[in-house]
C-alpha cells in the first residue's frame, strides 16, 4: 500500500494489474532458465502463456534483509514512474507467501559488453551510447538515480524493419529518486559496481546526486573506445581497495584514447563526464547535446518502410499525416474505459508494432526529455501545414495528456496514435484477455478494480452490466476489442460502449 501510494502520478490501471497478488507468476509465466543473480534475488528467462514473449523475470525472496526489500520498493517504483522506450519495460509483478516477483521487458541480444574488442565500429558504438545517456538524462529529470550504469545492465536489442541495433537500461534494483524535500545532495549510501563508481561514492560521510550516473557514463565510454580502464592499468588484476584508490586519486590516462585513435569529440566527452569535482561534471542532459552526440548521424533509429507509414522515417523531414491527427481526435472522444484498454495495448505492444509512430514522437521530442511539450507539438503540427486554432489544439494536447501532468508520455502517445490493428491484433487480444480473466471469465468486478466505476461499463458487459455479477467470455472479449479497433479506424465511439452523456464527464 505505501508503494501505491508513493506511485500515486502513476497511470492507476498499470499499477493495479502489476499489484494483483491473488495470482500466481506460474500461472502466467513458464521459467525456462536462470539469467543471473545478485545480492537479493535471481533473474530468469520465463515465457508468457498467453502469447508466448519471452520476459525477464526477477525473485526476490521475502527473507532478503530490509535493506534489500527497500531497495525493491525502490525498482520497482522506479519502473512504475519511468515511461521511456530505452529503458526496458516493466510488465507487473506477483507476490505470495515467499518471494515477490518482477516482470520486465527481455532484450534478447548482448549488452554493452560484446561492443568491447573492436568488435563494433565507432558509430555503433556512439549510437548505442547516446540511447543510454537518453534514458538516463529521462531518469533524472524524473527523479530517478540509477547507481548501477554498467555493462551489465545496457542491453542491445534488434528490432524488425530498423536499421540499427537500440540500446536499453534495466536493472533498478540500487535506484535512489528524489522526494520533495531532499536536499540538493541528498544520497550517502556507498554501492555500485568497482570499475564504475564515482569518487564521491567512496568518500565516507560525503552526499552525492544523480552525477554519479554522468560519471559511470564516462567510465563505460571511455572503455567502449579504449578497451581500458581510465584510471588503471590492467584494471582487472588488480584488488578492490587499491583500484578505488586510484579512481579516487590518479590522473585520466590520456595515453590509451592516442593508441585507440579516440576522437577528439568523444574524448572531450568523456573528460567532462569524468571530472571528478561533481559541480563541474556535466549532467546527462547536457550530454545529450554534446556534439559527438548532437550530430546528424546519432539520429534514432531510422525506419526505411513500413506499410502506409513509410513517410514518418527517420532522419528526414517530419509528416504528421491528417489520418494520424484524426486516430488522436477519436481518442480524445473514448470512455475512460476505452482509453485505459487503448493504454494497456500500448504498455504491452512490441515495439515493431508500433515502430512508425514511435518514429514521430522521437521527431517531435526536440528537446530529448522524453516526453512531449505543448510547444513542441504545436510546431511539429505547424512544420507539417496543419494551422489548427488554439481551442482545437488545446483539445487536441488534453487528449493525449492522459495523466494531467502537463506533458505527454511516451505510452500516452502510443495509445492515441498506434493503427487499429495492434488493437485486434491476436497478441494484444490474448495479453489482455489473461491480465483480466479468472475461471475463464471477465468479470465486472476484476474491470471495476481496475479502471474504477466508469459509467461506460454500461451496455458492455450486456443484461445486468449494472452489477458485480457481470461477465464476458472469451468471444465476448474479442468482440469487445475488436469493437474499440474499429473505432479507431473510423473515427468513431465504439458500438458496444455507448458515448457518455453530458453529465458524465467526470467518468471520461
């Protein structure tokens, strides 16, 4: 309950599915093999059994050591706050009687550490880099401190119709996140990983920041590049204490970035993320529009071709196409009820579903936080000739901000603009039919504790819809589904989810 409470700015139907403890993980997931362990749990490859995608599944077991379940309330409030396509997503999570369980998103690559060797060209390298320093610049401005940037935990992922590999963040298990009232440094706790941590980590009694990210940064690049450690020679022989005295104390090796052939670019990033004086280390964001990552060719991925869409590729010019603003329209017209399912479909489409409208929003995202602004929508829709009045745009922005939050998230934007046919696609059908269904059935009361008392719900669950009692059965879910998904595609109020009247607004 204190982990709902705190994950209040959270979309409530995410967090109610995750929180369902009256299930068990088997039921949902088969484990096929273990991926690793740490110092309060395990990870596992599981598979779903309702559409067969492979996730990652973390245990934590219940007799871990309180600071150990701290640390788990931590990720996974993290996770519930954090809505970015380069941090892997977080799916729900289970607990009984022995352990909790996380489920998350599985990146079926490599992580960073097979870039090492030269075994990657430099520009691979620096755009797999850039999609980290994305996620982490996201994290910070949504008061999440990784602590734990390493190989490890940068994972690459290949993804159909792109023409290159994308890098992703996971593993929140030693985040901190700013409550209101922290000071400016307000962390004091020595954890990481030996060959990244930052100095001020090691300095008993010393507050540190989210810097501690930049400086872990630094670290990864300069071995991506170098193939060593920027502090030690042979990094890897020598004992803990004596390689975090050097971290602490020894000079930046500028011999290695000669041998290597660093550019001069990349060089000057990583001295900058590598200051040791943590007020004039650069933040993530400023990392961002460093110039080795500023340029053309760190773009996001570009999508060369997919079915009508081929004109949202990237790099190139941006085109909001009319049948994209009308699918954001029609959202805004959907119950509570509707927009939530739309959500949920979002949360859970694979990427490849969803990769051209995903190409718009990293377009219209010129600032790179990860989410977008009324300005940056507005000249997004003025670049592509769509001179809209200022009512018909606010209209337009209050659609896509689900949350109230004054910007639009990354999920919220997938659920207003993804093609119908994600929604009635088999996998999203059968995904949610298993989040929802107990005994074979829908029931009113399963809908109801998740998306609250929606008046909407009547006329969809059919005679006695008013009721706890009411349910749907497989074919009737479909129905439902498919109903919503042509609703979209026409622009309209789906047949078997009436509009709401006038004074139902509170409900939508």
């Amino acid at each position: 309950s204190r982990l709902m409470r705190r994950a209040s700015r959270v979309a409530k139907p995410l967090l109610l599915l995750g929180a369902d403890s009256s299930r068990k993980v088997n039921e949902s997931y088969r484990t096929l093999r273990q991926l690793g362990s740490g110092g309060f749990g395990s990870v596992f490859l599981a598979e779903c059994r309702a559409t067969g995608e492979t996730v990652a599944v973390k245990h934590v077991p219940k007799l871990s050591t309180e600071k150990g379940m701290k640390f788990l309330h931590s990720e996974l409030e993290s996770l519930l706050r954090l809505d970015h396509p380069n941090i892997a997503k977080f799916y729900r999570f289970f607990e009984d009687a022995k352990a909790i369980y996380v489920v998350t998103e599985f990146c079926s690559d490599s992580d960073f550490g097979s870039l090492l060797g030269r075994g990657s060209s430099d520009d691979e390298v620096r755009h797999l880099f850039r999609d980290i320093v994305v996620a982490i610049a996201y994290c910070h401005q949504h008061g999440v401190v990784h602590r734990d940037i390493k190989f490890e935990n940068c994972l690459i992922q290949s993804l159909p119709h792109q023409q290159r590999r994308v890098g992703k963040v996971i593993d929140f298990g030693l985040a901190a996140i700013r409550r209101e009232g922290d000071t400016e440094r307000w962390l004091n706790e020595t954890l990481g990983s030996r060959y990244f941590v930052a100095p001020e980590v090691l300095e008993e009694g010393r507050p540190y920041d989210e810097k501690v990210d930049c400086w872990a940064l630094g670290v990864m690049l300069y071995i991506l590049l170098t193939d060593e450690h920027p502090f030690a020679e042979q990094a890897s022989k020598i004992a803990d204490t004596q390689l975090l005295q050097m971290i602490c104390s020894k000079p930046l090796r500028m011999r290695p970035l000669t041998d290597a052939d660093v550019a001069k670019d990349a060089a000057d990033l990583m001295k900058a993320l590598l200051e040791r004086d943590p007020h004039k280390r650069l933040d993530s964001q400023a990392a961002l529009f460093h110039r080795w990552l500023d340029s053309k060719q760190a773009a996001r991925p570009s999508i060369p071709e997919i079915s009508r869409c081929r004109t949202y590729s990237s790099p190139g010019p941006l085109k909001l196409e009319e049948q994209l603003l009308e699918r954001i329209r029609t959202f805004g017209s959907f119950t509570r009820f509707e927009r939530s399912v739309l959500t949920l479909v979002a949360h859970y489409a694979q990427e490849r579903e969803v990769a051209d409208v995903q190409s718009v929003f990293f377009q219209l995202d010129t600032t790179r936080s990860g989410t977008l602004t009324r300005p940056e929508l507005r000249q997004g829709l003025e670049m592509c000739g769509h001179n809209i009045s200022d009512e018909e745009f606010e209209e337009l922005f209050t659609s896509l901000d689900g949350d109230g939050t004054g910007e639009v998230h990354y999920t919220e934007w997938l659920a207003a603009t993804m093609e119908s046919h994600v929604l009635s696609s088999k996998s999203a059908i059968e995904q949610l039919y298993a989040l929802f269904a107990e005994g074979g059935l829908v029931k009113a009361q399963r809908l109801r504790s998740v998306f609250g008392k929606d008046r909407s719900f009547s006329g969809i669950l059919g005679p006695g819809s008013g009721g706890e009692d009411a349910t749907l059965n497989e074919e009737q879910f479909k129905t439902l589904m498919w109903d919503i998904a042509e609703a979209v595609e026409r622009g309209g109020t789906p047949k078997s989810g009436p509009p709401c009247a006038a004074g139902d607004a509170e409900d939508r």
